[in-house]
C-alpha cells in the first residue's frame, strides 16, 4: 500500500480563504477588523520564525496583526503587565504568548493571566476546563484542532468517520497529546495515549487504526511499528542530525510509514499550516463573541470545502 498524502497546506490554503471571506463580512457589518496580538520574549530562533508566519497569515485574513517583541531580560511582573494591557485593550479579540519563555520566567502563571474570553491558545484552565466537559464555548488549542480538521476531512472524503475507530496518542503535553485525546474521544473514537514510560510502545501502535504522532523526536516512529491501511497525523516538526543542513523531518519515519498507512501527513506542510489556520479561526470565533455577534460554525465551513 502506497499511502495518500494528507495535503495540510491545500486544506489550511482553503480554510483560510473561508476565513478570509468571513473576515471580510464581519469588518462590514462591525467597522473593525478581528484583532490578534502575538507576545513574543526573547530571540528563539524557532519561535521566531513562528511568529513571523503567523504574523503574515493574519495579514492576508484581514486581521488587526500585531506583534509585540520584548527582551529575554524582561521580569515576570513586566510581562504580566503585557499581558494586563492586551486584557484591557478593546480591540484586542484574540492573546497569544509564544512558549517556550526563556528561563526564569513562568510559563503558567502568564498562561493564566491571559483573559479567558481572549486565550485564542487554549490553554487557560478555564478553556482546558471546558473542553475536558465538552462545554463549547471555549477555545480549542490550535495543534489538536487542526489535526481533528484534518481527520474529519480525510474521514468525509471516504464516508467514514472517527467514531468507533482506534486511536493512538503519543505524548501526553498540555498543548498536544493531552487536549488530542480529548478531541478523539469527543468524536467517539476508542483512545489509547502512549508516552516514555509505556510498554511495548510498537505492538500498541501496530494496533491503531488513527495514530497521531506528538513525542518531538525525529523519525521516532518505525514503519514496522504502523498498521496496515492506518491513517497518521505526524505532529513533528524536528531538525534531522543526519541529514545535510537538518532538513526538516516529523516524529515518524516517513518513507516506510507511507508503505503500509493508508493516509499520512507530510512534514513540512501537514500539520505545521493546520496550526495557524485555527488560531485564526479561534481569533475570528472571538471577535464575533466579543461583538455580540453569532460565531461562525466550523463543521459548517468543513462541508463547503
Ligand atoms: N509554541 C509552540 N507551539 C505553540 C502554540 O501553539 N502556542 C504558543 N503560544 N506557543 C507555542
């Protein structure tokens, strides 16, 4: 079996466009733009080019984007004062502080002082909260959910759905593995969440029909190790060692797992594009809460695609 691609990067290209679309009707109908604020503290070179991206992507949706650049010097207290002004600001529909922070600094304290209401991340525990009792006027984060968007559409492209399925977690994060689990079980799948300390991580996978891949290892994943006709979402983005200039590679081996997957996400441009595309949607869901105004509805836009 020669695994499909699953194509982020088309999909993430056609939400977007959707997005832009409903952007555009709701400056009409409000006069302002959705406003997306993005902390970044010190001069990682990764997160970096990650805010840059995002940057971008909300300037062609027709966002408000701002980027707010602060010295790796910078306190908890000035930070969280950051944090107050971007609260306060009216404009402001969606906060996001790019993680990791550098030393000294606490991740989870900032996390929390983010207004709920503007944690377009996920990751208050008022929104974890929420999504752990299935309440849904909370936010999603933005990794889980664009893997979810690209199962729904690989599963509606074959008249199948995730319920009922095997699934696979690997890693167990806050931002990742753990909301993921959470998202497979709400669509009825059968859920497993493997980490460092399981046993026999490769007879566990060789049972997944869905597996999703988060551990941050390059090619950690064998192509022994999938079962055949499985779908797999590679959540990796890792710099390969052994390849000349670190070329970027996920967390599964990717030329053997597409010899047995059914259908796999390529790394670049799987999972990587999905990221922004939801937090622009979760920005965009915001500003329509903040403005009074019905939030556009995600399987709705699924179905146009
Ligand atoms: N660093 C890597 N991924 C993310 C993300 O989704 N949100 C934030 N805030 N930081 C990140």
């Amino acid at each position: 079996m020669t695994a499909t691609l699953i194509d982020g990067a088309a999909v993430a290209s056609s939400l977007v466009r959707r997005i832009a679309a409903l952007t555009s009707d709701f400056t009409a109908t409000t006069g302002r733009k959705p406003g997306l604020s993005v902390c970044i503290v010190g001069d990682d070179a990764a997160s970096g080019v990650y805010v840059r991206a995002k940057e971008k992507r909300a300037g062609e949706a027709g966002f408000d984007s701002r980027v707010i650049r602060k010295d790796a010097a910078l306190s908890q207290a000035e930070l969280l004062q950051s944090v107050e002004a971007l609260n306060a600001d009216e404009s402001v529909d969606g906060i996001l502080v790019q993680l990791p922070l550098p030393k000294g600094l606490q991740e989870r304290a900032v996390i929390e002082a983010i207004d709920p209401h503007k944690d377009v991340d996920g990751f208050h525990t008022e929104n974890s909260g929420k999504l752990l009792c299935g309440i849904a006027d909370g936010f999603v984060p933005c990794t889980p959910f664009g893997c979810l968007h690209l199962l729904r559409h690989h599963f509606a492209r074959q008249g199948e759905s995730l319920a009922g399925k095997r699934a696979l977690v690997l890693g167990r994060s806050n931002i990742v593995g753990k909301p993921m689990a959470l998202l497979l079980l709400a669509e009825h799948a059968t859920l497993s969440i493997a980490h460092s300390r399981t046993r026999d991580l490769p007879a566990l996978c060789r049972e997944a029909e869905v597996l999703v891949a988060a551990v941050g290892r390059a090619n950690f994943v064998q192509g022994d190790w999938i079962r055949e006709g499985a779908v797999v979402i590679d959540v990796g983005i890792n710099r390969d060692q052994n390849q000349n200039q670190g070329r970027l590679v996920g967390d599964v081996d990717f030329p053997e797992a597409k010899k047995k997957a059914a259908a796999i996400t390529p790394v670049p441009g799987g999972v990587g594009p999905m990221t922004i595309a939801m937090l622009l949607w979760n920005t965009l869901v915001s500003a329509h809460r903040r403005s009074g105004l019905p939030p556009p509805c995600l399987e709705a836009e699924e179905e146009k695609n």
